[in-house]
C-alpha cells in the first residue's frame, strides 16, 4: 500500500517515525508493507524531524493527491482552506484520506464525508480529537451497545497547562500564556486554544459520533479561560474545586446541549486531576456508566498514532462507510443555552458594608435561586470584598437576569464572574 503525506512538519514526521520504528508489529497486525512513497511540504530545503530519503519530495501537494500510484493520502497540513480542497482532490480520485485536522471536519466533514461515501472510500479522522487518545473509536465501536448519556472531556492541552500552572504557582494568565506560547504549547496567536475554538471543533465531532447526528460546530456555545483569575483558582480550590476548561456535550430532554466554557468541577473527580497539557474525556453511557479516557492530546507520535490506527483499519478492512459510525443520522434539536440548568459559581467585588451579602442573597430568592456556599473576603484598603457564592442548579436564563439586577446595585464595583459548576453525574 503506497502512502501519499501531505505535509511533514511535526505530525507528518512522527507518522514516518512511528512507522519504520514499529515497521514489524504494523506488519504482523496488517500482513501489509506500508509504503510513504510521496510527501508534498512548504519547502524542500528545511530540515525535518525524519528520514525522508526514500520518499519522493514534492512542494505540489496536488501532485501527491492526484498520483494515481497513491492509495492512501494522509492530509497533515491543517487548516481549511488548500487542506479541504486536497481532500476533495484525493477523494474525487478514489483514495482514501485520513486526516488530524479538527477544523476541516468540523467545519466541512458532512460534505466532505457525503463525497467518501458516494465514491466509495474512507475519510477518517482519529487523531483529530485529543490526539493519540482513541476516543472516537471508543465512541463508535466500544460503546456501540449504549445511549450516551454524558461526554465531558478536557480537549485542549493549552488551556489546560494554563489552569493548572494559575493554580499550583499562583500565577496569573498572560504570565502562563507567554510561557505556553515559549515552550509551544501555544500559538503566537493563542485565540484558537484559550478562547475555546479548537475545543469547539472537537466537541462537535464527539458529540455527532456520540448521538449520531450531523455536524453542527455552529450550535457550540463556546467560552474561553482568559478572563479566569487568580482570585477565581484561589475560591474554587478553598470551595474544594478544580477549575477546568470543559467540552461538555449530553441530550436533555431530548434536546442536544454542546457547550465549552470553563468549569468547576469537585476535586474528587478523575477529570479534576488531569493536570499539565494531558487531555481526558469522561464518556457515561447507560450500561457500561462511566468510563475516562486519558493520555496525550498533541505531539508528533501521540498524534501518529492515531494517523496510523486509522491507517491499520483500512488496510484490515474493519472500517464501515457509515457516517460516524451510523446507519442512519439522527435529527437532534439543539438545546437554547439560556435553557441549560447548572450549579454556578459567582464572584462578586462589592463594598464590604452591613447588608450588601443579604441584598445579593434576597435578589437572588426573588428569581428562585438559592445559595449552597458563600465566601467573603476583604481584599483592598478601600473597604471592598471578593464574595464568591456557589448556586443551587438553575436555568443560565433565571441566573443572567438575577445577576443582571444585582449589577445595578451601586455596591456592586466589577463585572460580576459567572462560571459553571458541573458535577459530572
């Protein structure tokens, strides 16, 4: 079987590498010799992470997509643009395609993936969510006996290494962001990572594979953790919570909710404990209850591992044409975010005054909200406080018109903090 990669930089270099390192196990599995026999990179001149003498190097990537010597193209560029019209390309020439590339599938995999099936080939794409772990296939195949009741997983390494370090050093954001961004973690422009954006993308595929419904990337509600503070980590952690950047997705009354924002989740919690740039998703489904899934969810040969995995299951022939992993796709009405019920934590900065904490508390009765847990805590020589207060679960709706109010309140001197509270039940 000749491979075709477009693009040798990080990912497409650890599929090299993991390939001739594990050249005699991938052979026992498949009974196949597996063969890179082109690759199509920006320039010829710089220098890789692997050996590339015994492929032919090209800076035509469409040359790679049209060989008719190729069975198999790896598309490893990225992007949305050049990389969906590459797809097309290769697709249109009856090869199959494999791809890491979270924001082509989610943008466009139910056309590219409608294309695959009428011409008869395979567009995979494992390593697209939370690198080399093999979630997707755990949705599609280890689960298949089960209605997904919950997937709430920690998808993005950036994000992540950015909460754990605030909370474990003390740190605050733009100091953790511009060693993320030093180490490479995180981009020059980081918008993607801490904003929630990537995590979107990889929400929407988990959640079409988890409730067999198309695409929908634009029904995500997404938030991101740059407006996370210290004092935030600091009250979540004295409340017995980690902070965690969540991609959450579950049906709910038969409606389907997919959200990213920033979570409080209890301490007790696998998830809670996930720490660094490692991802993890919590699957529950209603046989098997449920089930965590840890490991890498960038680098090269995490990420190649995956690539490769979906490489073995074409040439083993135990990938089906159904789109994602369904016969038959499900219409799901989407659920309206201010319907969604949740605990929150709120952080207030208000004057430390006789009567301001009832004023918040009796405001927030007057909207059927009460509260479980409340801090309070003098933070400057201008008599103001930090009160953090954690909810009963009530709609997003009832809270954003109770915070509304309190607001106006003139003790009240910053945007009130809205996070989620998740127990994960």
């Amino acid at each position: 079987m000749n491979i075709g990669i477009l693009g040798l930089g990080t990912v497409g270099g650890g599929v090299v590498n993991v390939l001739n390192n594990n050249k005699s196990e991938i052979f026992a599995r498949t009974g196949e010799q597996i063969n890179i026999t082109h690759g199509a990179v920006k320039s010829i001149s710089e220098p890789r992470i692997c050996e590339d003498g015994n492929i032919n190097i090209t800076e035509d990537a469409f040359s790679v997509a049209n060989n008719p010597d190729v069975d198999v193209v790896l598309e490893l560029i990225g992007g949305t643009t050049i990389a969906k019209d590459l797809v097309i390309a290769a697709i249109n020439n009856n090869k199959h395609v494999i791809t890491a590339n979270k924001a082509l599938i989610a943008t466009h995999g139910n056309e590219l993936l409608t294309l695959a099936k009428q011409k008869n080939v395979h567009l995979l794409f494992e390593a697209a969510v939370a690198g080399g772990i093999p979630i997707l296939k755990s949705l599609e195949q280890g689960l298949s006996a089960n209605k997904i009741e919950l997937v709430a997983g920690i998808i993005n390494g950036t994000g992540n290494f950015i909460l754990t370090e605030m909370r474990d050093k003390g740190r605050d954001f733009a100091d953790v962001l511009k060693e993320a961004q030093t180490l490479g973690y995180a981009e020059a422009d980081p918008t993607f990572d801490v904003e929630g954006i990537d995590a979107a993308h990889k929400l929407a595929i988990l959640a079409s594979i988890a409730y067999g419904c198309e695409l929908q990337m634009d029904k995500v509600s997404t938030e991101g953790i740059s407006d996370i503070s210290g004092e935030d980590v600091s009250f979540a952690t004295e409340l017995n919570y980690s902070i965690k950047h969540l991609g959450i997705a579950k049906k709910v009354n038969g409606e389907l909710q997919m959200r990213v924002h920033p979570t409080l989740i209890p301490k007790t919690q696998l998830l809670a404990n996930v720490d660094g740039v490692m991802n993890a998703v919590l699957v529950k489904g209603n046989a098997v209850g449920p089930t965590l899934y840890y490991g890498a969810g960038a680098g090269a040969e995490a990420t190649a591992s995956a690539v490769i995995a979906d490489l073995v299951d074409i040439i083993k022939g135990t990938v089906s044409h159904d789109v994602f992993g369904w016969k038959q796709l499900i219409e799901i009405p989407n659920c309206n975010p201010g319907n969604v019920e949740s605990v929150f934590y709120l952080r207030l900065l208000a004057t430390d005054k006789p009567g301001v904490l009832a004023d918040i508390t009796a405001t927030l009765a007057k909207h059927n909200i009460s509260v479980e847990s409340v801090i309070q805590k003098q933070i400057d020589q201008q008599n103001n406080a930090h009160i953090a207060i954690i909810t009963n679960s009530v709609k997003t709706d009832d809270l954003q018109a109770a915070t509304a109010e309190i607001q106006t309140h003139e003790f009240i001197q910053d945007t009130i903090k809205i996070i989620h509270v998740e127990n994960l039940d």
